[in-house]
C-alpha cells in the first residue's frame, strides 16, 4: 500500500505522533468536524450549482403559466405583454 512517496512504515509513524498529539478522546472529534466541514463545503457546492441550473427552469414554466392564464388578443403585439424580470446571480 503506497500513498504517494509515503510507504507503510511512514504512515504508521505519522499516526502516532498525531496520537500523541491529541490524545485518543480528541482524534474523534477532530475527524467529525473535518466531516462536518466537507460535508457543509459540498451542501454550499450544490447549492450553488442549483441556483445557476434552476433559474432557466423556473422561468419557463413562468412564462408558461402565464400564457395559460391571460391569452393574448390578436391585437396585443408581442412587445406589449408583460415579461417577468430577470433573476439576477449578483445583486
């Protein structure tokens, strides 16, 4: 088992100085942050990508609804029905 440069006997070394360093009842908790951390970061990723992705969608079915509830005459021009203002990413 090679992790980069780092080989088995390396690895177990560094363990145990981090072992000596915390002590057994603080490694736990360390790692759970460090979870709690990368899972936040991800979340925030997510959502993020969302927010760019759905705008379009929702604009759409917006647009859609809106046709469905008020027709357009045939003597309204295109230039005179009301669109919804665009979402802005920064404000």
């Amino acid at each position: 088992m090679n992790f980069g440069n780092f080989g088995f006997g390396e690895i177990l070394i560094i363990l145990l100085v981090v072992l000596l360093l915390f002590g057994a009842k603080r490694i736990p908790e360390i790692a759970g942050s460090f979870g709690k951390g990368i899972k936040e970061f991800k979340k925030s990723m997510n959502d993020v990508n969302r927010s760019i992705n759905e705008p379009e969608v929702e604009e759409r079915v917006e647009r859609g609804r809106a046709a469905e509830q008020a027709p357009v005459s045939a003597s309204v021009s295109p230039e005179e029905v009301p669109r919804p203002e665009p979402k802005r990413l920064l404000g």
